[in-house]
C-alpha cells in the first residue's frame, strides 16, 4: 500500500510541476498592426504570484549606417493598464548601448526595461508603448517586441 500512495504522491508532483507556464513569452508587433494611435499592443500574463518578471524591449532598424550614426536611443511613451482597468504611464529612453546586430542596411536593438516587476494586481494587463512617428520613419524602425519573464 505505502508503494500505491508513493506512485500517486510523485504522480500529482509531476502533474502539478507540468502545469506550470512557460518561464518566458516573446511578441513582436510590426508597425502595420498597430493601434489607431500608433501604439504596439501587448498582453502579459502577470497572473502567477509566486515569481516576479523581467521586461525587455527589442526592434530592428533598416536605415544606413550614415542615418544611424546620430542615433542616441528609442523614446518611448509606456502605458500599463491593470485586469481591473486602472493605468499607468511613465516615458523612458531606451539608450542606443543596446544596438547589436550591425550590418549596413540592418541593426538589432534590444534593452532591459524591469527587472523584478510584481504587479499591484496578478492576472492580464496591457501594455501598449509608443515610439515617435518621426524616430520611426528616420531610422526604418520594423515594429516593436517584448519579452516577459518570470524570475
């Protein structure tokens, strides 16, 4: 009998164990998808308690390095919105430190934007960033990405 209560104790250890999310969750939204306020939108699952979540942004620029030379970094306008409808906005710099990936015609661009985030409320929120119209068109800017995790 203590052998049937072992099985079905590691039993219901592994199930619990494999119903956990993923530790990590990446979105790109292109310019064309976004809002009708220029604005990229993302959904975050902030719904497990138990861990805290990192944030990067990343995008991708098409400009010549001649455009690119000048470039100090991405402003963006960030706006959270809570399960419950309540927002938050802050504007950040995203600093050009985070340009990888140089060819002539492409750059990569990724950055930390939190690190240790626990929401104020767990579950679904949104966010949605907004980057100067004018900043994307200069520099070719694809979209934008995110990439959420649990720490």
């Amino acid at each position: 009998m203590n052998r049937a209560l072992s099985a079905l104790a590691f039993a219901l250890v592994l199930s619990v164990i494999s119903c956990s999310g993923p530790a990590s969750s990446e979105c790109f939204v292109k310019n064309a998808d976004c809002d009708a306020y220029g604005r990229y939108i993302f959904d975050l699952d902030m719904s497990d308690s138990l861990h805290t979540f990192s944030i990067d942004l990343y995008s991708a620029f098409t400009c010549r390095d001649e455009v690119f030379a000048g470039f100090t970094g991405v402003p963006v306008n960030v706006l959270w919105e809570s399960p419950e409808g309540s927002v938050y906005e802050e504007n950040v710099i995203l600093p050009a430190s985070g340009v990888s990936n140089v060819t002539h015609f492409g750059k990569s661009f990724s950055a930390s934007y939190r690190k240790g985030v626990r929401p104020v409320v767990n579950g679904e929120w949104k966010l949605y960033l907004s980057v100067p119209r004018d900043s994307v068109r200069k520099y070719g800017m694809t979209g934008m990405g995110i990439k959420i995790s649990k720490e």
